[in-house]
C-alpha cells in the first residue's frame, strides 16, 4: 500500500467496502427473503396471484380442487414465486403468454408440494417457449420439450404443453414430464436431508428398472407406455407423470414404485 497514490488508497478503500456491504446485504436479502441474492430475483419481485389466473389453474389442473385450504394457499404462493421469478423467453407468434408460463409454473410447483425445495434454483435458469414443436440443436432433430442440464434450460412447445394438460388422465403431461428431469439434476449434488432421501428412492426405482422380473412384468402391462423403457432417466419422467395423472392405477399396477414416489417427494 505504500506504493499507491492517495488516491488509489482512496479507491481501495471505497471497493473495499462496497465488496463488504454487498456481501452483507446478500446474506441477509437470502436469509430474510429466502431466495438466492442475484440482480434478476432483486428487481422482479413476486407477482401475487390475483382472482383470474386462480380461477384459470382451476380449470387446468385436477389436482388443485383435491388440495385442502392450506395446501392451496402453499401452492398459490408457491406458484407466484416461480411464475414472477423464472425467465420465460418467447419465440415466434406465441399468444396467451400468462397461460404458457402458468403450465409450466403448475408443473413445477405440483411436483414440489410435498417438498422444502421448490425453487430450481440449481437447475432451471431460463424457459425457453416456441409456438409448436422445434429443431433442436442440441438433439439435431425436432422436439416437443427437452431439458438442457448443463445449461440448465427447459424448452417447450406451448401447443405440447397445453395439450399435455387437456387430458388429465392419460399420463402424457409435457410439463410433468420435462421438469423431473430436472428435479433429478436439482438434487444431484445436494446433501440436505430431502435431497439425501430422494437419492436414496432414486437408487431403489433404478434397482427395480434393471431387475428382469420388473422388464418382464412392464411388458405385460399397458399402463406404462414404452417410452418408459427408453432408458432409466426417462423411466422417471413417465413415472412422474403416471404419479400424478392416475395416482390410483399407480398404485395398484406397481404397488412399490408407488411406494418410493410417495417417500421421494415427500406426498
């Protein structure tokens, strides 16, 4: 320091407390709002959920009129959080963009009710929305939706997207099925108790995957559709969807993979 000018001490000074008050602003914006400090989430704070768009996640997803008092009220404010806090971008001529993002919101929030950890905040960075299905770059081919987890983005066809939500019951919800993929990536590398427990699920549904009586037993059955034999990763996308869309035929085609769901997500 005896080198510096007084007025690079000065400089110095000043960034070195600016640096110290950013850091204590951070910890007490993540303790007391509960949510990562960045410049995104501080300058798009929460929309609250007003009459119209609860009346339109009535009309979409089952579930929700099944939910008690509280649970709607955890899953409003659960909702509001995603919809006002994840980036959605649109591409091409794309109408009812509120709807679009309130699909995907639904999704994410459904999955996660039972859960602590609702935000994605290690996995979705960024929605990338396009009218119908796309070319993927990174697939080289077309897609409906996929899961980028390296740059953790999800991407969706709204026309997929909405049409995943129509049928309530046929186990074939775009929105489901693209965020467990990123659930998966969520806990990953996490070390909290739920995170912990999920993994441990995870191990076990992966155990029954690859066991030969369970190849034999899915053949024989028709309730869950052949894409989920693709490979183990896309065998819990199709579980998740089944999990939610037709709990009770779950249940009683594969009692145990129920079982681990259940336990998994904490429902």
């Amino acid at each position: 320091m005896e080198d510096l000018t007084e007025v690079q001490k000065q400089i110095a000074a000043i960034t070195l407390v600016v640096g110290l008050l950013l850091v204590f602003v951070k910890a007490l914006y993540e303790r007391f709002v509960h949510e990562r400090f960045t410049f995104f989430n501080l300058f798009h704070p929460v929309k609250p959920i007003n009459a119209k768009e609860r009346r339109f996640i009535s009309s979409f997803l089952v579930p929700f009129e099944s939910f008690s008092a509280a649970q709607r009220k955890l899953f409003l404010k659960r909702f509001a959080w995603f919809k006002s806090k994840k980036p959605f971008v649109f591409y091409g001529d794309i109408k009812n963009k509120e709807e679009i993002k309130a699909y995907v919101s639904a999704s994410a929030i459904l999955m996660t009710m039972g859960l602590k950890n609702f935000r994605f905040e290690n996995s979705i960075n960024r929605i990338i929305i396009y009218p119908s299905q796309y070319y993927s770059n990174i697939g080289k081919r077309h897609h409906i939706g996929e899961y980028n987890p390296r740059m953790k983005i999800l991407v969706f066809s709204a026309e997929d997207l909405k049409q995943g939500f129509k049928i309530p019951n046929d186990n074939k919800n775009l929105g489901l099925h693209e965020v467990a993929h990123a659930l998966l990536f969520e806990n990953r590398r996490k070390s909290t108790w739920e995170a912990r427990r999920f993994k441990v699920g995870l191990m076990k549904l992966r155990t029954v995957f690859d066991s030969t009586s369970f190849e034999q037993k899915m053949s024989q059955s028709d309730y869950l559709r052949d894409y989920a034999k693709t490979n183990f990763i896309e065998f819990f996308a199709v579980l998740i969807e089944s999990f939610f869309e037709s709990p009770r035929d779950l249940e009683r085609e594969f009692p145990e993979i129920f079982f681990y769901l259940g336990k998994m997500l904490n429902n």
